[in-house]
C-alpha cells in the first residue's frame, strides 16, 4: 500500500510540476483562454479546453479528456510509462524503477480509468428527449450544465460500445464497475437510468445514476467505496456550498455558486475534512427535513468553526429552492447562515421551559468547554442570554457549568459526548504529526496510509480524542493549509526538501545569533529537526548556552524554540509543569533561568531536568501516600528536547549531557527582534517533514567511535545530518573529534577532576575498603570561599555518577565502597 502511495505520489509530483499548457500548445494553437481546435476529432469550432490549475484537458465535442499523460497517449501513441517517463525528463526527475507487479498494477488502473472516461463520454451522446426534458423541465438545468457536467443516459447499449467499439475487456468493464454480467452477456450497469459521472482533474472518478421511470433502486452508483465528494475541482474556492445530492450542487453551480455534493447524508466521512483546507467558510445547504436537518448537524460539527449552516425554506432541496429562487435570495441566505453552535442554539425554542433548558442545554455546554473560555464566554453572555431572556445569576450557573466540563478535559478526565462515547482532550497518541490551527480552530493532523489528514476527532475504542483548546496551547500552531502544501510539495515528493529545510535553519540562526563558530549553525538546524523525530531517539542533547549577561542568550535560545516541536519558554521549574509538558504534549522546554542549577538543588529537582536527556529515565513521586505501599507512586517519562541558559557555568553532571555553547560578545549587531510569528513558515515546513518521515524514522548508524557520552549526545544529530545533508558527514565526524578534545581538556580542570584528586589524596584514610563522605567533603571544600563549598549531598551524587557504590561507615555515617578498578578507569579518563 505505501509503495503504491509513493508511485501515486511521483505520477502527481510530475503532474504538478509540468505546465500541460506548454506541452499541449506543441501540438494545439491555444487562444489567451486556453483553447483550440481539437486534434482528436474534426473540429471547426475550438471546443478543447486546457485548465492549468486542476492540470487536465477536456473536449466538449468529442468527449476526449485527461490529464498531460492520457493527451500524449492520445497524441503520439505513447504507453503510459513512455509518457511519465518524458514528462518526469523535463523536470528534471528520474523515473523511479518499478517492479514488473507495480507496472501491471498501473497499467490496469489506467486502462480502467480509461474505460470509465469512455462510458462517461458515450452515456452523454445518448442523452434521450424524455431524459433531456426531465433535467431541464424537472430538474432547471440548461444546456450549457448538461454539457459541462457531461450528463448521460444509460440506453442499455453501453456494452456494445467498449468491448466492439473500445476494444476494452469485459472483465475490465465489469471490474471498473460500468458493466454487470449477467450469464453470457454484458449489461449497462445504468441502463434506464440518467447518469451523473464525477470528473476529478479531467479524470471520471466515480459515477451515479438517478431511475427516469419506475427501476428499483431509485438511486444507483458504481459499486464499490465512494472515496470523492461529488466536483471535488470546485474545493479550490474560499467560498463552498455543501450540498445533500448532485442536482442540488449542479442547480448551485448553475447559479454561480461553487459547490460540492456527498452522495447521501451518511457518505460524509472524517478524511473528507482535509480536502476543504483551502475553504474558509463551507455554507452546509442539506435538504429542509429531519434526516437533512441531522446530518447537517454531523457535517458541521466535523467542519468545525468554518461551517455555516444554512437553512433552506421547510420541505425545500436546494434543486427545489433555485427553481424558484434567485441567486440573490440565495445570498441572503448565506448571509443569515450561522456557525454550528449558535445553529444548535437557535434550534432549541426560544420559550423553553426555564426548569428544562439545562438539559436541553447540556450538549451546547459540552460543545462550549471545547472552545478558548473568551469564545465560550461569547456564547454565553450574548447568545444564549438572549435567546432565552436569562438573567445574570442564571448565566453564572451555565457559566460555572461550562467551567466543570473544562476542568475535567484539562485534567485529562473522559466527558460524556451525545453519541454516548467519552471525550478526551489529547495531544500524543500513535500516528498524530501535530495540531496544527485550521481556520481559527484546533485540529490534527494525521497520518493515515501515505497522506496527511485534518482531523477534528478521533475515535480510539471508548473514546473520541479531541484536540486540547486553544488556551491550553503555549506555542504558536502551524497553519493546517500550509502544512498540507508542504507536503504535498513536488519538493518533498523528490527528496529536496530536507536539504533546502536544513540549508534554511542554519541561515535563521545565522540571521539572528552569534555562534562560537560556522560549525554551530548547522548543528542548531539539526537539533531543531531532532525535536521532531524525538519517538526515534534514545537519547536527546540538552543544549546549553552559558555565558555573561547581555550575550545573547535568550535571543538565541528562543529562536530555536520558535522553530523547535511545540517550543515552550519557560521561566520557572515548577516539577508539575514540566511533568505535563512531557508527559501530555512531548514539548520542547527552553528554562531561561537565572543561577538555573542552584535553583534546581534548592528545589531537589536536578534529576528532573537531567532525566530529559536519556528516553528510559522516569521520576517517581508520591501522589497519593493514602493508597499505601506502591500504589502510592507514580511514575512519569520526562524524555525530551531542552535549552537550558545560564550565567554562571553549569554543574559537571549536567554538563555531561550537553552540548554546550559559550556565547562571546557579539561582533556583529541584529537589529531584528526575534519573534514567533517570523519563524512560523519555518515551523510549517518542519512539521510537514516530520508527517513525511513519521513512519521511517532516522537512519540506523553506529554513533562515532571513541567519543564515549559524547558519541551518545552527538548520534541522533548525525542521523538526522545523514537523512538531511550526507555530504556533510565527514565534516560533522571532525567537528565531534574537535569539540571531544575540548572536553577533555576542560574535564581536568571539572570539578569532577578536582574530586577525583581529592580521593587520590585520601586513600591513606580508607578503612576496610570504605572512605567517609565527610572527610571527601572537607577535603573538597579546603581553601574555597563558603559560598562555593559543596555539600555532603552533592558531593555524594558526584560520587555515584562517578562509579562509585554508597556504603554505611561503621560509625553510621555515609561512606563510598573504594573500588581499585573505578580508580584506575577514572585516571585514564583524565589522563587521555
């Protein structure tokens, strides 16, 4: 399936990228509409249309259509494969190879899609008077939408066309769905009935037909899933109408409305919600009865914040509604057309029994914990006070309501949904690429069998997840529309865009930073690509910016937070903070905190921050001491990106995860503030790439040789400059070897060195294989000013980072078990 994905992706990349303009006017002289004497039939009067936006052609008198490669195939005689393979040749792409299965696999797919073009086009040349009258005095339609629409009538005779006339196999007719066989013949699948065929990008798609007389069942289509919205070409607009059935679409469209139709109210599914990124406002125009009215309901609650739903006049379609109505009373309409929850409001009548709206009230209220509280607080103070003539007490009550249910979200607690499953705000499970903002509204994004889709829920078991508010969010999202083209990019699709992606990170950080050198920006553009591959690490380098006051520090580390997987600056150690921010959203932690380690021994927090650094690490609390032994802890995976700044040099443990960045005065002067806002493009272009490497990882490689917690720390940013830029790697291996040495030759100057010297002092002192922590303590803390003395605690942590095992001193105070052969690995260290 995903290699399949890959080669439908390429095929589209090259479609994309190809001016079929161009390539059709070596052949057709078009006009400055895009038109021209058909070349596949005798024609006098321009009927071939090109558009360039959907990237397809189409004959209004011969009925012949497609896409670059079926108008080569026509045009030249070319396969398929000969077409992609000269189209893919002027832009620059190699054909990938294919094994014999795939292009058996393709060709098969073709000549179906072929097969459905040409029912299609013959359905419409035996368009009947009785059919003809119908749409046009039954149903409104002109010529003109008959034609464009390319409207048929199955005669029965259908078979006889593809199979004597096409040449096409029976079993390809039947599979492709146009034909049934019934014993030795072959029959029209529509016969009897007027057919409507779905055309994507000049490709019929699906096809539907509606009975002229007294055939069960009324409606019929091509059997099968029905995987498009009916005229999907018309989503490209702003402005869409939703309608319940085709002719209510066709009879919008003729009325100068673009529109899209689903084929029933229950065929409206969740990966639909995608395809309307480009649509900011989707008016819902279902038919005027109960089933209509719910499913409206349904579709706009799944559209979210940028559906309207429109109410058409009691008993009315929309077909039925311009038959006797302008175009002008139709905006009116749209005018009056309201969001989904003042609709649901406006629903409920507007004399209700005060003892009964709470409960009539209650899915409004559910729906309102799910906004930002200022939007809720809209609904409340203006439209539900007004409708109902409530007084202030009673919207405090409503109010205090709505609070409850945004509470039990927000504490990650399940709540009650209409359709009876639970809801849970949730932003982390397998599969999700991010949240990203669509039209003003939270949604996820999704990554489902190759394509990345917009969704507002999703269901998991009992439970319906749902994206966390906006309030809740401390990070400025993607823009959903933008992360979609991204993705969809003829760039992603050849393999250029983590290259380009990578180039442009560095030149961010070089715009707004001063680094100790050239080298440092394109780790910075790796380590920002690493925040979103974190499932694929085990360990992740914490960054460290230490350095004077007014060097920069801030500037710097907030602009990789801008760009890094939800970044989130933070000023303060509150332990329950970073446990949720790890633990609900994977966030990135930037602590811009003064005197940053000491505040972290004065709280007993070190081992939160340092347990970020390798993925297996978990903190233990005591949350609920009523519960007794065992039950009574809980424990969290505080694994993720961190930034950490300071302006005193940081503590050796902490050092030995880091990567470590001392800032000089700058050289150079920025005048450019560093904002979020400038960096979302950037952000946008990083989540599309994690949505396209979301299943494949990093690379697999062994981290460098010889470089011990070094090789750890700088592994996953070699994986990532291999996936990204591998010409690089040989520079990035000296660069490593370069900045090991540094560290060993700053490690004998460490603390951990001063320590270690210490006990080479005191062996003397060791008493049956032991050396009391107080008098390492003393020793340490001879000749230093009290305000830099260690304490016994510290000292002991050191100890037991250093190798050593804590034993119980005869006297009963704390000791470390001397251990000859810890000694000995610690000299060598120190001594390389």
């Amino acid at each position: 399936m995903k290699r399949m994905n890959d080669i439908r992706n390429f095929v589209d990349t090259v479609k994309e990228r190809i001016d079929i303009s161009e390539v059709i006017g070596r052949y057709v002289k078009l006009d400055g509409h895009n038109k021209g004497l058909c070349p596949f039939h005798t024609d006098t009067n321009p009927s071939l249309s090109v558009n360039t936006k959907g990237q397809y052609f189409k004959c209004f008198g011969c009925g012949r259509g497609g896409d670059v490669f079926r108008f080569l195939e026509l045009q030249d005689g070319m396969s398929f494969m000969e077409a992609l393979r000269m189209t893919a040749g002027e832009i620059g792409m190699d054909l990938p190879s294919f094994t014999d299965e795939e292009r058996l696999a393709i060709a098969k797919q073709k000549e179906i899609d072929s097969i459905l073009n040409h029912a299609a086009w013959y359905h419409h040349q035996q368009l009947s008077s009785d059919a003809k009258e119908y749409l046009i005095n039954i149903r409104g339609f002109n010529e003109d939408t008959i034609k464009r629409h390319q409207v048929g009538y199955g005669d029965g005779t259908l078979g006889e066309y593809l199979i004597d006339g096409c040449n096409k196999l029976p079993g390809l007719c039947v599979e492709a769905g146009v034909l049934v066989k019934v014993r030795a013949d072959y029959k029209d699948h529509f016969a009897g009935r007027i057919v409507f065929p779905n055309v994507k990008r000049g490709q019929v798609v699906h096809m539907s037909g509606r009975a002229l007389g007294n055939i069960e069942p009324r409606h019929l289509h091509l059997k099968g899933e029905i995987r498009y919205l009916y005229n999907e070409d018309d989503l490209r607009h702003e402005i869409v109408v939703l309608t319940e059935g085709i002719p209510d679409c066709l009879s919008a469209i003729q009325a100068g409305f673009p529109s899209v139709a689903v084929l029933g109210t229950s065929s409206f599914k969740p990966e639909y919600i995608d395809r309307f990124s480009r649509c900011k406002t989707v008016y819902v125009a279902m038919d005027a009865d109960n089933p209509g009215q719910q499913a409206a309901l349904k579709i706009g609650s799944m559209l979210g914040s940028k559906a309207r739903i429109l109410t058409l006049p009691e008993g009315n379609d929309l077909n039925e509604y311009f038959q006797g109505h302008s175009p002008e009373e139709f905006k009116t309409l749209m005018a009056e057309a309201k969001d989904i929850i003042r609709h649901r409001v406006f629903q409920i009548p507007q004399d209700t029994d005060k003892i009964e709206l709470p409960t009539v009230l209650e899915p409004v209220l559910r729906d309102l914990a799910l906004l930002d509280k200022l939007q809720a607080e809209t609904y409340l103070s203006r439209d539900i006070k007004q409708r109902f003539g409530l007084s202030t007490a009673e919207v405090t009550a409503y109010r205090k309501k709505v609070k409850e249910f945004q509470k039990n979200l927000d504490d990650g607690k399940a709540v009650d949904a209409d359709d009876g499953k639970k809801l849970q705000m949730c932003a982390k499970f397998e599969g999700l690429v991010d949240l990203a903002d669509d039209n003003g509204e939270v949604v996820f994004l999704i990554k489902q069998d190759g394509e990345l889709k917009i969704q507002r829920l999703v269901e998991q078991d009992e439970k319906a997840l749902i994206p966390p508010r906006k309030d809740c969010i401390r990070w400025m999202l993607p823009r959903a529309e933008e992360v979609l083209r991204h993705y969809n990019s003829p760039e992603m699709t050849s393999g250029e865009f983590g290259h380009q992606l990578y180039t442009e990170l560095a030149e961010y950080h070089r715009s707004i930073s001063e680094l100790p050198s050239d080298d440092y920006y394109g780790v910075l553009a790796c380590w920002d690509m690493l925040t979103y591959f974190q499932e694929h690490c085990e360990y992740f380098p914490i960054l460290c910016f230490s350095a004077l006051p007014a060097r920069g520090k801030t500037r710097t580390g907030a602009g990789i937070t801008f760009v890094s997987y939800r970044g989130i600056q933070e000023q303060s150690l509150r332990e329950a903070n970073v446990m949720r921010f790890a633990t609900y959203l994977g966030a990135t932690l930037f602590f811009d905190v003064r005197d940053l380690w000491k505040r972290l021994l004065a709280t007993q927090s070190d081992d939160l921050l340092l347990s970020r650094f390798e993925k297996k690490n978990q903190i233990t609390r005591v949350l609920y001491p009523d519960r007794g032994p065992f039950e009574d802890m809980t424990s969290f995976s505080t694994f993720g990106p961190t930034i950490v700044s300071s302006n005193e040099a940081i503590d050796d443990i902490l050092e030995s995860r880091c990567i470590t960045l001392s800032l000089r005065e700058a050289r150079r002067t920025f005048n450019n503030d560093v904002l979020e806002k400038d960096a979302l493009p950037l952000r946008e272009k990083l989540v599309a790439f994690r949505a396209k490497h979301l299943d494949t990882g990093l690379p697999d490689m062994d981290k460098i040789p010889g470089l011990s917690r070094l090789g750890d720390i700088l592994k996953p940013l070699h994986q990532i400059l291999m996936l990204v830029h591998p010409e690089g790697s040989d520079h990035f291996v000296q660069f490593a070897r370069q900045l090991d040495a540094e560290r060993k030759m700053s490690q004998r100057n460490s603390s951990e060195a001063q320590l270690f010297n210490i006990l080479i002092l005191l062996e003397q002192r060791v008493d049956h294989g032991m050396l009391a922590v107080k008098d390492i303590t003393d020793g340490y803390n001879v000749d230093r000013q009290e305000r830099y003395h260690f304490t016994p605690h510290k000292i002991s942590r050191m100890l037991r980072s250093m190798g050593f095992s804590s034993c119980t001193m005869p006297n009963g105070n704390s000791g470390i078990v001397w251990e000859q052969q810890i000694i000995e690995d610690i000299r060598q260290r120190f001594a390389a």
